[in-house]
C-alpha cells in the first residue's frame, strides 16, 4: 500500500503548540462599575468628613464667615455637662439596647434554624424593620401616652398603676431602647440566621450521637462557631445604637430634664437650634473617636476577624 508522504509544512504545524485564547482584562469595566459608589462615598461621606473636621477648629454660625479658634470647642466640650450627661444617657442606651437585642436576635436565629425554615415566618420577623423609626416612634408615643395610652390601659385592667415610659427619668431611656429593640430585632435576627447557616449540620449530629442536650450544642457549638458573625453584627448595631436620633427626637425631644438627650441630639441642637456649627462639629467629632474607639475594642474582644471552622 502507498504512503502518502508528509510535506515540511504539515510536519511544522503539528509541532505548533496550540495557541490559548487571551484572558479579557476587565479591570476598566470593574472601575466603571465602581465608579458612581466612589463619587458618592467621596461627595457624601469622605468630603463631609474632612469638612466638619476643619469645622471644628472654627467659630461658625452659618451666617457669617468661619473664624479659627484652635482647640477652644475642644476645651469647652470637656468642659460641658451637658455633654457628659449626653455621653452618659448615650451609653445607657446602647448598653441597653445592644444586650436586650442581640440576646432576642441570637434566640430568633436559633428558633428559626432548629424548628423551621419557612419563608414566610422570615418575612413576618423582619416585618417591624420596614417601619420607618419615625412611624414606630409615633405608634409607642400613643400606645405608652400615659393617660390615654393603650398600653397603660392594659396595665391598668391588669390591676397595676400606670407607668410614665416616656415621662419620667428612670424610665424613659429603657422605653426608648426597647422601642428600637421591638424594630431591629428581626434585621438583626436575619443576620445571625444566615451566619447559622455556614455552620455544618454534620457538627451537631455527631454531638446528639454523643448525647448532648440542644443547651448544650448551643453553648459548645453554635455559640463559638457563630463568634465571627456575631461580631460583625455588635459591631454594626453599636455604631448605629451611638446615632440613635429619630426616635428620641420624635418622642421626647430630649427631655425630661435631658434625661433622654443623647449625643447626636445635642449634635443636632447646636448645630440647627443654636447655629453654633464650629462646637457641633468638635461635638461630631468626639462621637466619631468614641465610635472607632468602641469599634476596636468590639474587634479585638471578639476576635471577629477569626473563626473556629477549619
């Protein structure tokens, strides 16, 4: 039988290595996407940021050009009791509101993990986060009104006196902090549901094979595993636990005799009831210290940035 004979040019092409297709660079198309965030967290956050920063060196009140006055906001900041007390009903409230909602949350999270997955319980959980605080803050205000509030009313035909939630000292703070706790509960809720949900089901099978108790595996499972997770979220809810503004000012505006006023309130009453621009941005900045002060320590406390599953 005849060969066909090989010709140097086929010989040559079938010793070519086959040529591999080029990777598409789409670092320019990443950057186009990432470019509107950008504008708006320079324009919205980081401008806004230097800008009160320099502030709060000045004496401004809107009107007239700002005046350098050094450190004088800062010395007057240590020197004002106001500001203390503001520091003080401020930590009252977070301290309140953080322990109450993170127990309530991290108790719903497990609920819904253990007992049911259904979409609809998720959906009526996060239900009172999609109330604005300014609506909710208004549905308390009457629900606790003490004369005409339903909620005393109940107190009453339960046979109990009535209880001034919004009008007295003792009281007011922790009714305030439960109001925010009743609506972000179930955000926060949410959140440590899908961190559960990175935890492997093989951990706790083993652990009923050995016997454990569903107390147990919590405290020697679920807890430690969910460690990094639950970090992240004390740390968001803090920070925004230290801004709490609306519900306060729509409630009690502050009072009685400042029990209630808390940071961002007297942020927000020198800067826009007394014009006094240069000490509110000296006052915004302590807040801004405080905030990655607490922040550092939730971290390091936690270990967030670590996790136990290997």
């Amino acid at each position: 039988m005849a060969t066909v004979p090989t010709t140097p040019k086929s010989r040559g092409a079938s010793s070519q290595p086959a040529t591999r297709p080029r990777r598409r660079d789409d670092t320019r198309l990443a950057l186009l996407f990432i470019l509107p965030a950008t504008i708006g967290l320079v324009v919205f956050y980081f401008w806004p940021l230097v800008r009160g920063i320099g502030l709060s060196f000045t004496s401004w009140d809107l009107l007239t050009s700002a005046e350098f006055v050094g450190l004088d906001n800062y010395r007057r900041m240590i020197d004002d009791p106001v500001f203390w007390n503001a520091v003080r009903v401020t930590l009252l409230y977070v301290v309140i509101n953080i322990g109450v909602q993170t127990v309530v949350a991290l108790v719903i999270a497990v609920l819904m993990q253990r007992l049911s997955n259904s979409t609809v319980l998720r959906s009526v959980v996060l239900a009172p986060y999609l109330v604005s605080n300014v609506v909710a803050a208004l549905v308390f205000l009457w629900i606790l009104d003490y004369q005409l509030g339903i909620g005393n009313q109940a107190l009453e035909w339960l046979g109990t006196d009535r209880i001034p939630f919004l009008t007295d000292e003792t009281w007011v703070i922790p009714t305030i902090a439960l109001i925010n706790v009743w609506r972000h509960m179930g955000y926060t809720a949410l959140l440590l549901f899908a961190g559960l949900q990175t935890i492997p089901h093989t951990m706790y099978e083993a652990a009923r094979v050995d016997g454990a108790s569903e107390l147990r595996m919590f405290f020697r499972i679920t807890l430690p595993l969910l460690r990094p997770i639950l970090g992240l979220v004390l740390i968001i809810s803090v920070i925004g636990s230290f801004q709490v503004f609306d519900t306060v000012s729509v409630t009690t505006n502050g009072g009685p005799v400042d029990s209630s006023r808390v940071l961002q309130l007297y942020i927000y009453d020198n800067a826009f009831g007394q014009f006094d621009f240069g000490y509110a941005s000296a006052l915004s900045v302590a807040l801004l210290l405080i905030l990655i002060a607490v922040t550092f320590l939730q971290y390091r406390a936690t270990r967030a940035g670590q996790t136990d599953l290997n």
